[in-house]
C-alpha cells in the first residue's frame, strides 16, 4: 500500500546553544518511495536524519516508523523498528572485514542470525548492488564504491524497512552515481523505503519521487512530488527566493 507512512516525524526541534538546526519540523514519508531531502550547507539535513535513525536526541518532538512511535535518541530502538542509515563519512572501522562489518550489522539489532544464514543475506545483498568481495577482505583495501555498497549492505542484512543514506553521492564518479541510483530503484521495488540527503537538484530529480526542502532548519517544502516540481521552482525553495 503505497499510501502508508513508512517515517513520520512530528515537530522535531533541535537546538544546538544558540543555532536552531532544526525548528518545528513535521514530515511524513511514504511507503516504497525514494524521498530526497535537500537544502543548503548547514539547512539541517544531516540532523534531521540523524534525528530519524535515533542518533541524536531532539530537544522537542516525535518519531513514528510504520505507523508505530519509537523512542527518540534510542539508536537500538530505531533499529529494531527497521531504520537504518549510511552516514556520508562511513562508519565502519577500516580494519574490519566484510564479514566483520556484516556481524556488527546484525548486532545492533539483536538480531541472531547462524554465520550461515547472515552470509546468505549479506551475499544477496551485496549481489543486488552489483558487489562480489571475499569475507575476509579488508573494508580499508576495498575501493570507495565497494566500501559504500558494503555499508548499505551492512544496513541492509537485518532487512531495514526504511533506510537513508546521507550524501551518497559525494564519493562516487558520475558512472558510480548512475549506477547506485540504478540498485536502489531495485531496492525500492523489494518493498525498502529510501531517504536520500542530496544536494544536486538533478540527481534529485533524476531518482527521487519526492522532495522535501529545508532551509535554515525549518521545513519549506514537501514531500513535494518531483513531478509537480520542476528546477528553477526548487532551486528557489533551496535557496529562499520563494
Ligand atoms: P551540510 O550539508 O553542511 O552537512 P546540513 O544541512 O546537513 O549541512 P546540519 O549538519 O544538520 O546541516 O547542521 C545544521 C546546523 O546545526 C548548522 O548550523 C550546524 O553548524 C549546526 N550543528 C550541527 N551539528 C552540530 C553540533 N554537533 N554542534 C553544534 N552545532 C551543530
């Protein structure tokens, strides 16, 4: 049902001293879409996401992941409700193997797989975004884009509903973007929800259905159907000359 909210969040404040990264932001993302949030350095994306996956605890508001409230700031909680994130500067130690990285995947959510069955799903996954690495392979002598793919991977071998990735796009070449962008329309088809924190309004609207905007930590826009907005419009809700 595509008309479900896969992530909803309700007046989300978050206030660091005097900077308000984010005020009163309230925003619903639909089931088995890929939703872009953009805005300018500093808009407040990376703390809104970070606010979604329970990584920082907001001063005032609420988080729901299909349709049922989560503790905020409960990293494990946020998890368990089956969010995950890929942050833009990985966060896999670089001296991890792969099969490493895919047993602290599975961890964080408790989730009690046989080295078997994660190899399964970790493979299945890696395949899905093009990737064939031994398990004993160092995550630090991998090239950037198999790093990216063993990190969203990573997310994924617990079967993560919803999942963001925050400025995937800022460590690949044009063809690694194509082909990234390729992959998550076949995880958007497996039935995964996908935040992507972008700030290119042409890969926006080359793989998002939706865009939201932020602007100096408030909400601006959406989620706005890409295909009722067109570049000018949203290059000046990202910029504020609306
Ligand atoms: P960028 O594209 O540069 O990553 P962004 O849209 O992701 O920007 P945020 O990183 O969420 O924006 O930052 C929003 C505001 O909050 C900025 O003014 C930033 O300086 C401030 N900020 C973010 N994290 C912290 C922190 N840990 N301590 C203090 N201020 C912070």
């Amino acid at each position: 049902n595509g008309n479900a909210t896969a992530l909803a969040c309700r007046d989300i404040s978050v206030n660091y001293g005097v900077v308000a990264a984010l005020a009163d932001v309230s925003v619903d993302f639909a089931e088995g879409m890929i939703h872009a949030v953009v805005g300018q350095n500093g808009a407040g994306k990376t703390t809104f996401a970070r606010v979604a996956a329970g990584i920082v605890h907001p001063d005032k508001g609420t988080v729901e992941i299909g349709g049922k409230p989560v503790p905020v700031g409960n990293v494990g909680r946020a998890r368990s409700a089956g969010i995950e994130i890929v942050h833009q500067s990985f966060a896999l130690p670089p001296s991890f193997t792969v099969a490493e990285a895919m047993e602290f995947g599975a961890e964080g959510r408790g989730a009690l797989y046989s080295r078997r069955d994660l190899e399964r799903r970790w493979t299945r996954h890696l395949d899905a975004l093009g990737v064939r690495v031994k398990p004993r392979e160092r995550i630090r002598d991998l090239p950037v884009e198999t790093q990216q793919a063993v990190e969203i991977a990573r997310a994924l071998v617990t079967d993560a509903k919803v999942l963001i990735l925050d400025e995937p796009t800022a460590v690949l070449s044009p063809s690694g973007i194509d082909n990234l962008f390729e992959r998550l329309k076949v995880m958007q088809a497996n039935g995964v929800t996908i935040i992507l924190i972008l700030h290119k309004i042409r890969e926006v609207l080359s793989i998002a259905d939706t865009v939201t905007v932020l602007r100096g930590g408030k909400l601006v826009e959406g989620p706005t159907l890409t295909t009722e907005i067109d570049a000018p419009r949203l290059a000046a809700s990202i910029i504020g000359t609306t």
